[in-house]
C-alpha cells in the first residue's frame, strides 16, 4: 500500500477497499512515526498526555486518535461471534 494522506486513508476504510490486516499496517506506521518523533512510546503517550491540556496539540489529538483505531481495528479482527441461548 503506498503512503496515503489522511483524508484517502479514511476514505478508502469507509468504502471498504481496504482490509483489517492494511489498516492496522498503516496505524501502526502511524503510530511508529509518531513515537519516533517525540521518542515516547504510543502506551506511554496515551498514560502520561491524554486527558491532559497538553492533548489539545493537534498531533497529540491525531496520536490519541490513531492508538484508539489501531485497538478498536484489533479487536474487530479477533472479536468472537456473540452465542446466545434459548433457556427452554
């Protein structure tokens, strides 16, 4: 998959072009970069700045975004079929 702006990134998951195992390559490119950047770690980051002022930066915001896609995208892909029963 070739670098994709944000908004072509969005756009093709909403139109389904895209498959689970693509998307959480491309988050954790996200993520990687991100964490190479302010040399923290995403789980650090998430612990120590969200829920703070300093959340307000915009690449903050886009970090917090991403660590939650990237879990929500993962547990999607490994989520179990809900069973029920019929008590007679």
């Amino acid at each position: 998959m070739s670098k994709l702006s944000q908004e072509q990134f969005i756009e093709r998951v909403l139109s389904g072009e895209l498959s689970r195992d693509q998307v959480l390559i491309h988050l954790t490119d996200t993520l990687h970069a991100f964490e190479k950047k302010y040399t923290m770690r995403s789980e650090v980051f998430f612990t120590v700045v969200v829920g703070t002022p300093a959340e307000d930066h915009p690449d903050f915001i886009a970090w917090a975004m991403c660590y939650r896609s990237y879990f929500r995208t993962l547990q999607s892909k490994f989520s179990l079929p809900v069973v029920t029963t019929n008590a007679v």
